[in-house]
C-alpha cells in the first residue's frame, strides 16, 4: 500500500495474508470459514508448493494471540483467468479445515448485486504490500482510503485503453494506491467487498494507471457453484 497508513489492529478480520516459506506473497479475505477468496495471479511464483493462509494477523512476525496459519486443501483459479491478461483473475482456496471465527478473525460480506458502485464512492484497502517505490515491506497491515473513478475515465487512451471491462473497477492511483504484494485483497465499500485487488499493469502510486480491481459481483455463481461442491 503506498500513501496508506498503519491500520488499527484487527479492525479488518477478515485479511489474509497467503504465505509460501513464511514470506507474504499476497491478500485475500475470508468469504466463508473454510473459504478464502485472493487473485488467480498470485499463483504464479508458486512452482508446486501451496500457499499457507496466515489469519487473525496484525503484524506478519510478532507473535499475536488470534494468529494462526492454515493449510490449504484446494487452491481454485478461475478458469477463465491466465498469466497474459487480467481476465477472471480470482482465485479460491479451501483451507484445510474450518477457520476458527473470533473478534481477531470473521468473515467478510461480499456484493451479490452486479450493479457498478458509482464513480468518486470511496472505498478502502489494506494489505502487507508495499509502502515504497523502493519495495519495503512492512510487518504491520496497512490501509488507504481510495475513490471510486468510473469505467470510461479508468478507460481513456491515456489511462488503461480500453481493457477494463464490465467485470472490473477502477480506483484513482495518484500517490495513494495498491502495490506489490497487496493482490487478492478485498477493496471495501460501505463494508462490502466489490473488487478484489488485481495487479494490472504493475504500475503504482502513477495517476495514469488507476488501481484495476476484479468485480465480484460477476462472478457470484461461479464461487457459490465452487464452495458448494
Ligand atoms: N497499483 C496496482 C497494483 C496492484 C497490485 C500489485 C501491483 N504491482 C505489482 N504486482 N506484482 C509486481 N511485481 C513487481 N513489481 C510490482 N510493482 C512495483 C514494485 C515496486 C515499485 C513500483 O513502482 C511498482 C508488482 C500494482
């Protein structure tokens, strides 16, 4: 998160941080107790191993009395998603068994209405991702409040031309914005999740490369249709 602050602890418990070798690699948020939801993109580096699913977590070192990591039964991409476009980039995972819920880690409510939240709404998102051009990770979860801006600005010759489709958002990027690291996690409006953080062209904190977030919405049956089965 560049421009962001250091979010107040457990605020957000429904944040996870997808660990491989006990390094962050990315977000994701709680959608059910057995169910994370993160970006299909964040696979990528994973040659073989699984993801370990660290939740209840202000801080990714210190010791904290909620935290705890989970193993990964299942790791779902979206079919539709791959490694040349943003396209369907979400990923599920089942967690090895049922999380267990408390103050420090609850599900999050996500959007079912696949209607566009309205440009200049602010939204908020949090992550373990960058806080420097230079690439310095934090320890702590940190968060920033970002607007909405509406498909056909995020879409202009000059910003993302054209290859943001119905099923994405867009939030402004001058200065305050997502970064490496923060992919997966949930972009939050009035305490819902509408988007999940996708990487898009890499760029941060460049008002010329708005923050692209896949909408969940879109894609409502295709994870109901996963978790049931
Ligand atoms: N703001 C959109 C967004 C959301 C999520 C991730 C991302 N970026 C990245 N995702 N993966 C990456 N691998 C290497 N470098 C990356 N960006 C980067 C790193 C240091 C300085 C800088 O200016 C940009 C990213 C960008």
């Amino acid at each position: 998160i560049l421009g962001g602050y250091e979010a107040k602890p457990h605020l957000r418990p429904y944040m996870a941080s997808l660990q491989l070798d006990g390094q962050h690699v990315c977000g994701g948020f709680l959608i059910a107790e057995q169910w994370v939801l993160s970006a299909a993109h964040c696979t990528e580096e994973m040659d073989g191993r699984v993801f370990q699913v660290l939740l209840g977590a202000h801080s990714l070192r210190e010791p904290e009395p909620h935290k705890r990591l989970y193993r990964v039964r299942a790791q779902i991409p979206h079919p539709g998603s791959n490694i040349h476009n943003n396209k369907d980039d979400l990923l599920l995972l089942q967690l090895e068994e049922k999380a267990e819920l408390n103050a420090h880690v609850r599900v999050l409510p996500w959007q079912r209405e696949d209607r566009d939240v309205a440009a200049d709404t602010v939204c908020e998102v949090a992550g373990w991702g960058t806080i420097s051009h230079s690439g310095r990770r934090p320890d702590k979860l940190y968060q920033v409040e970002r607007p909405v801006i509406s498909r056909d600005v995020c879409n202009h010759r000059t910003r993302h031309d054209g290859t943001i489709t119905e099923k994405m958002m867009c939030t402004d990027s001058r200065k305050k914005d997502t970064c490496k690291g923060d992919s997966g996690g949930p972009l939050v409006c009035s305490g819902v999740a509408e988007g999940v953080v996708t990487a898009g062209s890499r760029v941060c904190g460049n008002y010329k490369k708005p923050a692209i977030y896949t909408r969940i919405a879109p894609y409502a049956a295709w994870i109901d249709g996963v978790m049931a089965s």
